[in-house]
C-alpha cells in the first residue's frame, strides 16, 4: 500500500504547533510549580509575601509601606487628605499615597519650582508635628521615593519621630528609643546602600510593646 505523505506546508504547521504544546506544558506549567516549589520549600516566607501578622491575620508586608493615619473625618471623601497619626513612626512622603496600584514618583525634576514648594511646605508641617526645628528634618522625610512605596526611613528620621510617639502612646522616649535602636538595619553586605529602618516593622515592634500580646498592625484600607 502507497504511504500517503503530507504536504509540506501542512507538516511545517503540524512541527510547529508540537512545538508550541509542548513548549506551553514546559514553560507554562512545569517551570511554574518547579520554581514554586522550591520556593515554597526553602523561602516560603518570602514568596509567600514577606507578611506581618496580628493574632493569625496578615495585616502588611515588610516590602510595602502604608499610611499610619488617623481615622478619616469625612469617610469615601476622595480629597480628603489624610491627617499622620501622632502614635505611629510615619513613613516617606508617596506621590501614590501608598497605593500599590499607584505605585510610582511624581516625576518632578530637581529644578521644577512645585517640587521645591512641596518639600518647603512639607518640612515646615513635619517640623511642627515632630516639634523639631525645620533645618534638622532629614531629607527622606520630605521626599517621596521612586516607587511611591518604600518601607525604608533613615535612621535619623525614625530617631526624629521619638519624642512624639512616645508623648501620643504614654511611654518613655527612652523604651521607644530602644525599639527604634533594635531595628535598625545597616547597608547590605557591608557596603551596599544606607543604614536603614523599616517602619512597618518598627510600627509592629511600638504595637507590641505598648500593649504587649495584644496589640498590633491594624489591616491597610483596601
């Protein structure tokens, strides 16, 4: 019996979509659970989020900042801007008001006239509610990062805030010293960026020692 051969048009597309199922099973299914699986087995912290918890529920991630704000006035108010609240470490300024889903800078260059204003005016506010003299304020604490959210303030700006919080929480400048000494970072591998101090982790540290095994992180809006 003759063989029946296929066109060769036919055989080229027939390669190619063995190909394209086959590369879809690999890439698409197998390199997804394999590098899950390793991750789950020897970083699952990590790739699960690095989460903070509060009695069992995820209230924030190491990775992401967050507003430490007072409750709104006018709740849904889409202008209305939110007020710090005086018994949390507060973090850097966001252009995306510390929306993951608005991540980014305010693309103001370093000659643009608004950019100056705002950093002006925010350390004149910061000054006064830190009850600092304006000229000490560090300038992360006037200037947004490039990904509108980053955990990360300078050690000086965290020992800045002390005095406040410890005033708004009743405890001494002393015990909150300490927490912001404990978590301080330095650069990474010795040598790699600024000595650091994330604020959602020191803001988890004051919850537990103000009201020790049961307070904590409240959940981010959204």
């Amino acid at each position: 019996m003759a063989r029946t051969t296929l066109p060769a048009a036919l055989r080229h597309h027939l390669a190619a979509l063995r190909m394209l199922l086959a590369l879809t099973v690999i890439t698409g299914v197998g390199y997804p659970l394999l590098v899950t699986g390793i991750a789950q087995a020897g970083l699952s912290e990590q790739a699960n989020g690095s989460l903070l918890t509060t009695h069992g529920t995820a209230v924030a991630s190491r990775l992401i900042g967050q507003n430490f704000a007072l409750p709104a006035r006018h709740p849904g108010d889409p202008h209305e801007v939110p007020r710090p609240d005086p018994g949390w470490f507060q973090p850097r300024p966001s252009a995306g008001g510390y929306d993951p889903g608005n991540s980014g800078a305010s693309n103001l260059g370093p000659t643009n006239p608004l950019l100056t204003a705002t950093v002006r005016a925010r350390r004149a506010a910061l000054a006064a509610f830190d009850g600092v003299p304006p000229a000490t304020v560090p300038a992360d604490a006037v200037t947004g990062s490039g990904s509108g959210l980053d955990p990360a303030i300078s050690p000086a700006y965290a020992y800045q805030q002390v005095r406040r919080v410890a005033r708004a929480r009743r405890l001494t400048p002393a015990r909150v010293r300490r927490l912001v000494t404990h978590q301080l970072h330095g650069r990474d591998l010795g040598f790699l960026g600024q000595p650091y101090v994330n604020v959602v982790e020191l803001n988890q540290a004051l919850a537990e020692e103000a009201r020790p095994g049961r307070a904590g992180l409240r959940r981010a809006p959204g």
